[in-house]
C-alpha cells in the first residue's frame, strides 16, 4: 500500500507491505519506501485564507515524483490525506483537482480529530516497554498541532488539534532574524493558551509518557543528541529530558536563518520555522509538567498505512 501525508509545511510518501499476520499484533510494517519533501502547501494561508499558486505547484512536482514510485513498486491501495494547510483554504478545489490529476486519487481533507487518531496508531505501535500508559501523543505540524491521550490496547481516549504549527506560528509571531524578545513572547503566549486549552480537553497531565511526532520533535532531538548528521534510528524512541529542549529552544531562537542552517541535522526547508515548533514543544513539556519526550519516526503517515489493512 501507499501512505501520502500532505501537510501545511511537507509531503509525505511511505510504500510499505503489511506484517505477515504470524508476526503478531506488535510486528511492524515492512517498509519499500519512505520519502519527504518540503513544499509549504501553507506558505501565507493564516494571512490570506488561501493556497498560494506557487505553493500547489510545488506540491504536484513532489506529488508527481511520487506517483510515478507508486506506479514502479505495483502498488495495490493508495490514500493520501491532505490535513491544516487545506482543511483552512477557500480555495482547496483547486488543490484538489490538482491531485486528482496528478495521482488519479482524491485526496482526503481529514479533520482534525482524524489526524490525531491516525498520528496516534502509527505511533504507539512498538513504543518500548518503559513507555507507561496512558500516552500523551503530540504531533506538532507545520499549521497545526495533534494532541491525542489513550493506551496501546485501548486506543483513543481523547483527541484536539490546535492551529498552533510551526508554520503558522512563525508567520504570524517570529518575523525577526532572529525574532526579537517581544516577538517570542507573543509566540510564547498564543502557543501557552491553546496548549492549555488542549492540555484540559483531552486530558493530558495525566499521561505517563509524552511521544512527540514529525520533524519538529525529531529535529529538535537530533539537536539535543548531539548527532552530527540526521539519523532515524538514533531518533526514533530517544527520550530527551526537558533541560535539553529548553536549551535547545533558546539556542535556535536566538539564531539567525542562515546560523540555524550551518546545523548538521537540518533539514534546509525547516531552517525558518524550527525555532517556533521546538516553542511548541518546549511549552507542551512545561505546561504538561513532563520531564521527558520520547521521540517517534512513526507517526500519521503510518497510522494512514496501517488504515488500509
């Protein structure tokens, strides 16, 4: 099957087989191909409500790369789920019609709650055994941000998202280069009300184990480890204490651009609005009063493979 994650800063491709169903319920997906582009579908889209025509046309170049992997490996079912960017734009016909062509398949403009359901069966699969219930699953996007509790048997207990990504957080607060100190404490207020508000939705200081999901968390934590080039191996179930990620926050935020890309594990289509997602995490772990997050390279790309079982 075909997994394609479409957000407001990334397009996501994963070609993977099913388990044997002789592995058991914890055997992992037998993954063909995982690929990653940086498109910014929401380049502007908290400002002007719209998708940007440069913006959708990066999409379809990565988009078409991808059907064409899709077309070579033979692949059975395909879904691709389209999340912040487009569930916000008045003009997502456009970008769905630009998809359907590209891919031949409609994309699906899950809703929030979808998202964090789907963030949450692609992580929690294989979390290690010290992970304790109930979870506290965050994936912290480019327009939005999933907060998700539940346990591995149970599933699901409770599920927000928040207009809180790194993206958006960046465009309407961090303008600076660096931002200036009235500018992170806007960021640093608007992010600390939403994740309030979330923290008492779903409910999550009663989780055991915070996970953070997608290239904010594992960037930061690569960061944090001191790797010296991006390896998901070494990310993937890392537990980062909270000094680490306030150090890590504060160093980034204090960068310019061009410092942020001199970083070894920096992806350059994150170089701009890392320091507003490490903010995001940074303000989780604090008003969550969690010590540790657990990085995951499993997360809604994942759980939308493992939908089509």
């Amino acid at each position: 099957m075909a997994a394609i994650d479409c957000g407001t800063n990334s397009i996501r491709l994963l070609v993977a087989d099913l388990p044997d169903p002789s592995a058991g319920p914890d055997a992992p997906l037998v993954d063909l191909s995982r690929r990653m582009e940086i498109v910014r579908l929401g380049q502007g889209v908290d400002k002007t409500g719209r998708l940007a025509p440069e913006a959708i046309e990066r999409t379809r170049v990565a988009l078409a790369s991808y059907a064409a992997e899709i077309d070579t490996l033979g692949v059975d079912r395909v879904r691709m789920c389209a999340t912040s960017a487009s569930r916000d734009a008045s003009n997502a016909g456009d970008f769905r019609a630009m998809v359907e062509r590209t891919l031949g398949v409609a994309p699906e403009v899950v809703t929030g709650d979808e998202e964090a359901r789907l963030s949450f069966t692609g992580a929690v699969r294989g979390l290690p055994a010290d992970a304790l219930e109930p979870y506290l699953v965050i994936d912290i996007g480019g327009g939005s941000t999933e907060f998700v509790v539940g346990t591995r048997v149970g599933g699901v207990e409770a599920a927000i998202s928040m207009d809180i990504g790194c993206v958006r957080m960046t465009e309407r607060h961090l303008l600076g280069d660096p931002p200036g100190l009235d500018q992170i404490a806007a960021a640093q207020a608007d992010i600390t009300v939403a994740v309030d508000r979330a923290l008492e939705a779903v409910p999550g200081r009663q989780a055991a184990t915070l996970v953070g999901l997608a290239g904010s968390v594992t960037t930061v934590v690569a960061i944090a480890e001191g790797l010296t080039e991006y390896e998901p191996e070494r990310i993937h179930h890392a537990r980062v204490s909270y000094g680490a990620v306030a150090e890590v926050t504060a160093d980034l935020l204090a960068k310019t651009r061009e410092q942020r890309l001199a970083i070894p594990v920096m992806h350059p289509g994150r170089a701009d609005v890392i320091g507003a997602g490490a903010l995001v995490l940074r303000t989780i772990m604090e008003r969550a009063g969690m010590s540790t997050v657990v990085a995951s390279e499993h997360d809604i790309l994942d759980g939308i493979a493992w939908s089509l079982q």
